[in-house]
C-alpha cells in the first residue's frame, strides 16, 4: 500500500556538510538522467484511495522527515549544457564494476528542477541509471513525484517505475502500480487511479477519497504536459457511476477542452432535463463553452459562452436558443406556432492607459418570460449599457448610454426610456478664498426617448464648495455653498401618467442655489467595559424657491425618508427635484465598542422653518413641517451575530411606517438568516411604483455529520388588502421556498434540492423543481 504523500510536500531544509567530491563526468551523465525527467502528469492507486488492489513496495518511512545532514555542494559535471547542483552525504566509485554510486541523502538540482533520493547508481558498462529509496522528483511546474525506483538510461530511451506517487501542484493525486518512460519521453502507467482528496485526514490517519478515477491506462505526453485516461469511471464513495471517455487533465493547471459533468433537474415548467456541456481551450486567452438542454416538456435548447482576454481587458459572449411555443402571458395552454426563443448577454470591461477605460453590458431576450421558464435569471428587467470614463486625481468624464427591456408583465415596452447620451463632467480644485476648502464644478447632460412615451433633454452646469474644520473644542464643522443652472426640453408631456412629473412642453430653465452649516461634536469616553463615541449632529440648510415643477422628474420619483437620507443635502434622488426651503435636520449617534462586541445606532428628525407648500408627496415622512423620526440600530459579536433594524416612526401617533430587520445568527456551517420589511406609508398609488407591503424572508443552514448539511430558504407575502388593495393575498402568500441536502468537503461538493414557485408568468408556471448537483475539485468540473 502506498503511503500517504501528506507530509511529503516539501523536503525540510537543511546545511551540507562536505563529504567527497564527485567524478564529474559519471555525475553529469547521472544528474542529467534524472532531471530529463518530464512534467509529471499521472497518478495511480494512491493511499488510502480506496482500491483492494494498490501496489505494495513503498517503505513505510516515505512520508517521514529525513532528519537534518550536513553535506557540500559538489561541483556541476562540466559535460552537461545545464548548470546542475550535485549533493550527497558520500559518493563511491567502484572500478571493477565500473559504477558510480552516490549515497546519504541524493539531491540533485538544475534551474526549477529537482530529484531526491536515498541512492542513485550508474553503471557505465550498460548504461542503466537506478534511484531508489525514498525517491521524490520536482518538476518546474512544481509536481512532485514519489516512488521507490527508477530506472533510466544515460540515453533516456527507457525507463521503468514501480509503486509511484504523484502530487500535483494543482492539488490532484496520481498513483499506479507501475509505469514505463518511452523512448519520446512519454510516459504510460497502468492500473491507475487519480484523485483531488486529501488521503489522510489533519491527524495524519488514512482517509478514504470522497470521490477517484480510475483507469486501465494512463498516458503522459511531455510536449503538452497533459495526462490523458483510457477506460477511465469516475467513483463516488466507492460507486463506480459515470464513464469519462476522452478524460484529460493538466499537469501545470492550465485548462483542457473536454466534457463536463451534466446537470440533472426536473421542474413543472419543462419536465425532466439532461443538460451536458463541452469546453473548447483555444487559446492560453480564449475559450468556448458549448452546452445542450434536453427535456421531456419542451423542445431541445442550446447555449454557448465565448470569453476572450486581450492586451487592454476582458469580454464574454453568453447566448440561449430553442424554438418553442409560447404560453399566453396570462397563463393558460401553449398557442400559435413554434419561433424562436432566447437570450444573448456580453460584457467587457478595457482600459487603454491609465486614466481612459470602457465597460460595455448588454442583456436582450426575445420575449418577458424566457428567462424566468428556462430558470437563467429572475430579474424584470435587463439593462444594456456603454460607459466610457477617464479618471484621474483631480477629474472625472463619463459619456454612456443605457437602454433597459422591461420583463414586467402589463409594462409597456414604449413608455421605458433610451438614454443616449449620459454625459458627466467633475473637477475638484483647492481653494485659496473664504478659508480654503474644495470647490467641485460639474456639467451634465441627458436625453431620454420613448416611442410611447415623454421625450426628454436635460442639461446643467454647477459649482459646490465644500470646507471642513475642527473647532478648538473637537467639533467637526462642514460649510457648503452650491450654485447651478438647468436647461431643459421635453415634449409629449401629456403621455407621462403622473402630473407631478410631466413639467411644461418646451424649453424651460431653473436656477438652484444652496448653503449649508452641519456642525458634529464626537464626545468619547468608557463604557460597559469598552469604548462609546456620542456625536450629536446638527445641519441647517438654506435654500430659496425652485421651480420644481416647471421641469419633468425623471430621477427624482422614489422619495422617501430613510437613515441613509436624513442629513443628505437634497434629500430626493437624482437631479430633477431639489428640496427647497430652509430647515433644520438634528439627530444623534451612538457607537460601543468591546471586545467582540459592536453596537451602533441612529436617531434622527428634520424641521423645515416655514410654512410653504410642499411638493414632497405624503406619506413619504418629509411631507409635512416637521418629518417623522428615522433611525437605525446595528450590533455585532464576532462574526457569530450580525444585526440590523432601520426604522421610520410617525411623528404624531409613534406608529411604525417603516419596520425592516436583517439578522444572522450562526457559523460559517451552521447559521439561519431571516429579513422582514414592512412599509405602512400610505402612498398614493399614482405617486410612485413602491406599494405598501409587508415581506418575510427565512434561509438557514444546519451541518451534522462532519461534512452533510440540510438548507433552506422562503420567501413569503404577508401584505394583506388592507395595505394594498392591489394584493389579492390573505396576507400570507409563499412566493417561493427551497429545501436541500448537500455534501462538501475538500474536493467534492453534490447535493439534492427542491424549489417551488407559486405565482404563474407567462410560460413560467407555477410548481416544483427538483435538481442534482455535484462538483469535483481539481478536474475543472463547475
């Protein structure tokens, strides 16, 4: 039985001590021989492998660390074209044999390679080259090879092997009970087996290998430092399950075209489905994934992905065909004829110098339910994009455009905007008025079309001064100054739903200016056996009149009071609407730390000083004089538990208009996840798309014996029609819910899973979907 190669990975240092100097010209010829040797590629039964029928032969000592020798370097054979190393406790040269035997301890080194041994001879009156005893050689792709003999000639036109072991740098295992080197260097090993398990386990006892292949034959070709298997099955805990014809695998971790193992699923939409897949490496920078879908529910479909990595960057081509028919959008029987159906997805990112670079995506499918029917993606809508941007220390220019396919059932694709261009414009420069500080000036442009909708054309120049200072008392003040001025054009305004956002026909202008004082007094002292930080903040914010609605609201539609917002200088997002008006923003932070332990949290309310109508719509928190409070909590042990709760109380009654909680408790191995949201803000539906809604979201993960574990995940409308009258629910709704099993250790990973989805789209019908999954480590395998 082989031994274990854990412990054999690296040969501990050592000091040389001086023995005998070395006959140049038999150690030329004996070191040369041995470091012909190719990159190993193989492996066979290895130890603990699982296999009745592992060779035997190999001293039980092999793993074992030789203990520290000191031995001199002897001088390289001057015959040799390469500089090699020669080392060894002693060396002998018998004349009536004619042989050379070096003993104690044989290294020999040249370059990236390397052989050890305990005894190497060469008899010059045949030619024959023997290793034996603990033999280990390195090869420049770091591969290490263990055996317990080799025999080579001085020609290496020949060569045997017995009981060998080889340890890939890529973490693969390769052993056989014997193997020859023939005359072009090739190498063939029989009753062979390969490996990526470790084969002992941390305290240096047997292990057997989760999963092994095993073949008749095993070929190695030096030229492409590739091992190629014959009558190779791949076993899996011991069963034999899948034959792998025309199985190759890569001594120097480079990848090989060959197939890939297939997936097996079976779901309501398409039945039982095969997949298997065939990668193609074309080149060191390029590959070609080609895959085939088979199901008995629906019609065969196909897929491939081109990557490519150039001088400048990196791009991938990923598309989906099949011809099939499609279900009525409402559900309902399969109608009409059979067209084509798929989805093509490509993105790259280049950078042409140090400061110039494009990042492209573009995401298409031919129609809104494909995706969600072949189970590729669950998204609603897809956005294609292309940025171009320069950077550097002082500026930033951004030219893109986007374009987004709504896959949202009832949406018209017509009223989804094209925006082309998106041009932006900042350079920062420091200041030497009013103190220093940093003035930014910014230029902006944006077209928006629709075929079906509100055009749109919008374009600013602005300036904001920004100055920090610590007061003598440690208080953090924040002066700002902004000034811009807005041009705009639209047309076919009466086609945008919302009166709110349509602006006046035409061209229109705005101006905008705003100044702010946000003053921060970080108080710092002990508490609960850590440290606690109070800072009480308080902002106040200038700004005149703004005709707001005069211009569409493009950006600026999603308003809503969160912690994230409360001290932002416009509170509404995008550019289209500027909060006017002066106000007063006033909350406090409170931070404790302790070993392990990290608690934050975060109070906060605004008042505005006037009584001026507003356009921030109710229920948004911002509506009235004076906002609701806004806050968040964080706490964290270790990595053991991490909690967060935002939250949003009515300023009158205390009621809580926003209730979100995201929590983890657990290791790595073992853990349980659980989120949930409810918003009660009473937001006019013709306002804005977020409805009020109240969500569960459930995952866990529970590991027993060693390496197996259950999973699981849910997510659940509890909205009820009181809250959204749009709801059907009854206010607890499963949108969707998963359950598994899984096995993964150090080089195996396979599990069962079951997912069921409960709400029809189109062709992506309700049901349960069943798959099997596993992948191998070090055999490129997912």
């Amino acid at each position: 039985m082989l031994p274990a190669s854990i412990g054999m990975q690296q040969a501990p240092g050592r000091r040389l001590r001086a023995s005998r100097r070395a006959s140049a010209a038999s150690l030329g010829a004996l070191a040369l021989a041995l470091l012909a040797l190719p990159a190993w590629a193989q492996e066979g039964p290895a130890p603990g492998m699982g296999t009745t029928d592992q060779p035997e032969g190999v001293p039980p000592d092999l793993a074992t660390p030789m203990p520290p020798v000191d031995v001199s370097a002897l001088p390289p054979a001057p015959t040799s074209d390469r500089q090699i190393n020669f080392e060894a406790d002693s060396v002998a040269y018998d004349s009536d044999a004619d042989t050379v035997t070096a003993t104690g301890d044989v290294v020999l080194r040249s370059e990236d390679r390397s052989v050890r041994a305990d005894e190497v001879t060469w008899s010059r009156s045949n030619g024959q080259i023997v290793a034996t005893g603990n033999v280990r050689f390195v090869d420049e792709d770091g591969n290490q090879l263990y055996t317990s003999r080799i025999e080579l000639t001085d020609a290496f036109e020949a060569g045997a092997m017995e009981d060998l072991l080889l340890s890939l740098r890529e973490g693969g295992r390769l052993a056989a009970a014997n193997g020859k080197r023939l005359a072009d260097g090739t190498i063939e090993l029989t009753r062979a087996a390969y490996t990526g398990c470790e084969v002992v386990d941390r305290e240096g006892c047997p292990r057997e290998p989760s999963w092994r292949i095993t073949a008749d034959r095993v070929t190695y070709s030096p030229a492409d430092k590739r091992v190629r298997f014959q009558g190779a099955y791949l076993e899996i805990f011991g069963a034999r399950l899948i034959p792998l014809p025309g199985l190759a695998v890569r001594t120097d971790g480079r990848p090989v075209s060959g197939f890939l193992i297939p997936d097996i699923q079976y779901s309501r939409n398409n039945g039982l489905e095969l997949s298997g897949s065939y990668y193609l490496n074309l080149a060191p920078n390029r590959d070609l994934t080609l895959s085939g879908y088979a199901f008995t529910g629906a019609p065969p479909m196909v897929s491939g992905q081109w990557r490519h990595l150039t001088d400048l960057g990196a791009y991938q081509v990923t598309g989906y065909m099949t011809y099939s028919r499609r279900l009525d959008p409402f559900g309902g029987e399969p109608t009409g004829d059979n067209r084509f159906r798929g989805y093509l997805f490509a993105n790259g990112r280049f950078q042409f110098d140090p400061n110039w670079s494009l990042t492209f995506s573009a995401r298409r499918t031919s129609d809104r339910t494909f995706l969600r029917r072949y189970d590729i993606s669950r998204d609603d809508r897809l956005r294609s994009i292309a940025e171009i941007e320069r950077i550097d220390a002082d500026s930033y220019l951004a030219i893109a455009g986007y374009a987004t396919q709504t896959l949202r059932l009832g949406v018209p694709q017509g009223q989804v905007p094209v925006a082309l261009p998106l041009i932006d414009y900042r350079r920062r420069i420091d200041t030497g008025f009013l103190g220093g500080g940093k003035l930014e000036l910014q230029a902006n442009s944006l077209a928006l079309f629709r075929s079906e909708g509100q055009d749109t054309q919008r374009a600013f120049l602005g300036a904001k001064w920004d100055l920090k200072r610590v007061t003598g008392w440690g208080q953090l003040l924040t002066l700002t100054g902004l000034l811009r001025g807005d041009v705009y054009h639209s047309d076919e305004n009466g086609l945008t739903a919302t009166a709110s956002y349509r602006g006046n026909p035409g061209w229109e202008t705005r101006g905008v200016a705003l100044a702010a004082a946000d003053l921060e007094w970080p108080l710092v002292g002990p508490a609960f056996g850590g440290t606690q930080v109070l800072t009480p903040r308080v902002q106040v914010v200038v700004t005149p009149p703004i005709r707001n609605l005069a211009v569409p609201n493009e950006d600026a539609r999603a308003i809503d009071l969160e912690d994230s917002n409360l001290f932002a200088l416009n509170r509404f997002p995008g550019y289209d609407r500027i909060e006017d008006g002066p106000r007063i923003t006033y909350g406090l932070d409170w931070k404790l730390r302790r070993t392990d332990w990290r608690i934050s949290t975060t109070i906060g309310q605004s008042v505005r000083l006037n009584n001026r109508a507003t356009i921030l719509p109710d229920g948004t928190g911002l509506s009235e004089r004076v906002s609701d409070f806004v806050g968040r909590t964080q706490v964290r042990y270790k990595d053991f538990v991490k909690f967060t709760h935002r939250f949003r109380l009515d300023k009158d009654s205390l009621a809580v208009r926003r209730n979100e909680i995201d929590a983890t408790v657990g290791s790595s191995r073992t853990y349980l996840e659980a989120g949930y949201l409810r918003l009660n803000r009473d937001v006019s539906p013709t306002i804005e798309d977020l409805r009020d809604r109240e969500e569960l979201r459930l995952a866990g993960r529970v590991a027993f014996a060693r390496y197996w574990s259950l999973f699981g995940s849910g997510v659940f409308n509890l909205t009820d029609r009181s809250e959204d009258p749009t709801q059907a629910s009854d206010g607890f709704d499963p949108i969707r819910t998963r359950i598994g099993v899984a096995y993964q250790d150090d080089c195996l990973e396979l599990g069962a899973t079951w997912r069921r989805d409960y709400l029809d789209q189109g062709d992506a019908r309700r049901g349960n979907t069943f798959q099997f999954y596993f992948a191998l480590r070090n055999l490129g395998f997912r």
